[in-house]
C-alpha cells in the first residue's frame, strides 16, 4: 500500500508536452492529504475493530462463565434437593421407628399394669377371704358369747358371788 509521503514525493519526468506542474504538484498534495486522512481513519478503524473483537471475546468468556454458573447452580440445587429429600426421608424413618418403641414400651407398660393389678387383685382377694374368715370367727364368737346360755352361766355366776358373801 502506497503512503502519503511516498504520494508527496512522487517525482515525474518532464516532457515536452505534458502537464503543468503546479497543477499535479497541487493535486498531489491534495491527494497525499485524503490519503493520509483516509490512511488515519483506517487505523483508527482497525484498532477499533480490534479492541470490539477483544471486548466481544471478553463477553464470550462472561457468558461462558455466566452458563457454566448456571449449570453449576443448577447442580447444586438438584443435589441439595436430593440430599434434602434423603435426610427427610431419614427423619421419618427415625421416627417412626421412635413411635413404634414408644408404642411398644406403651404396651409393655399397660402389660405390666395388668399383671400388677391381677396380682393386687389376687392378694386383696386373699384378704378378703381371710377378713372374711375372721368375720365368721367374730360372729361365732359373738354368737357365743351373747348367747343365752352365756348370759344364763353369768348370772348364776354372779347369784354365787353374792350368796356366799
């Protein structure tokens, strides 16, 4: 590519019949300028083109990042999901098994309850019995001694005592 000094520098031969040199040394330098502004303004271009092109890859890199978050994120969500849902089901595992000991110590408990109040029942009865048995004693006993024949033999008792004092 042709640069604007080497347009200013241009040098012609000269012919008999050819232009006026003025005029080419004018259009030269008018032409060596656009060049140059031209020439400038591509520069300009290409480094613009240049840093958009890293700003562009730099978006493609943030992006890339930005997915690979969001599947990351995604992941762990899924996994605290499943680990979430795995120590529930834990959770209710443990306790059903907590009320299932509970009910069974229950059980025990108002088995045990039966077999003390049978026993209670058992040995209360076997007082009864006996008070029972002492009762029949006592009426025995009373019947004797509220006897007739009783009160008979008190009597004549006391009627001795008297007679020989």
């Amino acid at each position: 590519m042709i640069t604007p000094m080497e347009i200013r520098n241009q040098q012609f031969n000269k012919s008999v019949r050819g232009y006026k040199e003025i005029e080419v040394k004018s259009f030269l330098s008018q032409m060596a300028m656009d060049y140059e502004n031209l020439y400038s303004e591509n520069a300009k271009l290409k480094e613009n083109i240049q840093r958009l092109e890293y700003e562009l890859d730099k978006y493609h890199k943030l992006e890339e990042t930005m997915n690979n978050s969001l599947i990351l994120a995604q992941q762990t969500a899924e996994e605290v999901k499943t680990n979430a849902r795995k120590e529930a089901e834990l959770f209710m595992q443990q306790a059903k098994k907590r009320i299932t000991d509970i009910l069974m110590i229950y059980q025990e408990i108002i088995k045990r309850m039966g077999v003390f109040s049978a026993e209670l029942k058992g040995q209360l009865t076997g007082e009864l019995e006996m008070l029972e048995k002492n009762q029949g004693k006592i009426d025995e006993l009373s019947n004797f001694f509220y006897s007739s024949d009783l009160k008979q033999l008190v009597e004549q008792l006391e009627k001795i005592t008297l007679e020989e004092g």
